[in-house]
C-alpha cells in the first residue's frame, strides 16, 4: 500500500505504482481494442486489414499484460 501527503492528507492507495500502471495499460489496450472493433464496421479494404491487424496485436498485448499483471497480483 501506498502513501502519499496531499493537502495534509494521507492518502493510502490499495496497490503500488507498478501494479496501479500495469492496470492503467491493460485499461487502455481495452478501450483501444473497442474502438478499432468501432471504427472497423465503417471500413473495408486495406483499412479494413489495418484495424484487423491493430486489433490482433493489441489483443496480444492486452494478454501480455494481463499475463503479468495476474503474475505480480499472485505474489
């Protein structure tokens, strides 16, 4: 658990500052990953190709840091 002084006031944070940016990435590859699935319904074609291939990879990205994250939760 965190601390930190702001205005006199300690404010304890539930998760370190690793695990809170591990959560904050995996956050926003997810909501990256909704919105390639948005936009792809209104393209076809290469661009079309392009936010299959963006979805594909952040997906794996996504999975990456989930992998990691659940790692550094289990500890």
């Amino acid at each position: 658990m965190q601390q930190t002084m702001q205005r006199g006031v300690q404010v304890q944070y539930p998760v370190d500052n690793g695990t809170y940016n591990l959560i904050t990435t995996l956050s926003e590859k997810l909501k990256a990953l909704e919105t390639y699935e948005k936009y792809s319904k209104d393209v076809d074609g290469r661009e079309l190709e392009l936010y299959k291939q963006l979805i594909d990879e952040d997906s794996r990205h996504a999975q990456q840091i989930f992998d990691v994250l659940r790692e550094r939760m289990g500890r």
